[in-house]
C-alpha cells in the first residue's frame, strides 16, 4: 500500500520539477486591450515581450496557435537577442477569414520557445458582428411585411368592390 503511494507522490514531484524547469520564469508578455477583431476583416496588435530576469535570453522564436477561421501573422518570428529589462515590441496581425453575426470569443495562444525553455502565453480576442447587419436584417424583414400588407390589403379591397 505505500509503495502506489510513495510512487504517486514521487511522480507528481518529478513532473512539477519538470515543469517549472521548461517554463520561463522571468519574461513576461502583455498585450493592450480592446483586443477586438472586425468581422472578415484584419486587427493589428502590438505584443511586448519583456525579460525581468538577470540573464540574456538568446534565439527566442514566437508561433501562434488559433483557431481554423483566423489567420495570425506575426511581424517577428524570432528575437535573437532579449537582454535583461529590455522589452521588444512585436506586431501581431490578425485576419477573420468568415462573417459572423453574433459576437464570437476565441483565442490566441502565442508560444515562445528557445533550446532550453518554452513558454505559452494565451489571449482572448472578441470578433465583432458584421457591421450594421441586424439594422438591414430588420428593415428587410419590415419591407416585406409593408409590401404583403399591402397586397393583401388591395386584393381584400377588391373583393368587397365586387361583392357590393
């Protein structure tokens, strides 16, 4: 019975040693709000990656996982060179490639890796509606109902002149 235990515990503590070894302790990235994408259209933002730690980092090299109907672009793939307090800025560029009524959450998970550690850092991001789409819907929808009234209106007239 101690034995599972004592192997539980030993493996728990080896994947949390792992863990924090392969993470970046000291380098930091935010990103300004609104973090908003038009609909089938192109946001740019501007990512800042900043080092606090007491170490150069060398060949950082940036990738960005999404979601199928976006397309992410980034304006530096690779920071050869991150001193300590030093912060680069990074141009990220993101495409919207479908129309959405409604408004849509998704993210954004930069990763950013170098021969010794990597680091994921993830962002939420708001597709907004197609611009003025429900005002048309509704007017479409007002339209039709005005010209039915009408014809109905008319062909009801009609019956009563004949019927007289």
């Amino acid at each position: 019975m101690r034995r599972p235990i004592l192997t539980v515990i030993l493996l728990l503590f080896c994947t949390y040693m792992f863990s924090m070894e392969t993470e970046f302790e000291n380098l930091r990235v935010h990103m300004g709000t609104p973090r908003d994408i038009p609909s089938n259209g192109t946001g740019t933002f501007e990512l800042r990656i900043n080092n606090r730690g007491d170490a150069a980092l060398h060949n950082l090299e940036l990738s960005a996982m999404y979601d199928d109907d976006l397309l992410v672009v980034l304006g530096q793939p690779k920071i050869n060179t991150l001193e300590p307090g030093e912060t680069v800025r990074v141009t990220m560029e993101i495409t919207s490639n479908r129309s959405h009524f409604f408004d849509r959450h998704t993210f954004v998970t930069l990763t950013i890796a170098d021969e010794d550690h990597a680091g994921n850092f993830r962002f939420r991001f708001t597709i907004n509606p197609v611009e003025n789409f429900w005002f048309f819907a509704v007017l479409a929808l007002a339209s039709a109902m005005i010209v039915l009234f009408i014809i109905v209106y008319i062909k009801a007239d009609k019956g009563e002149k004949n019927a007289g």
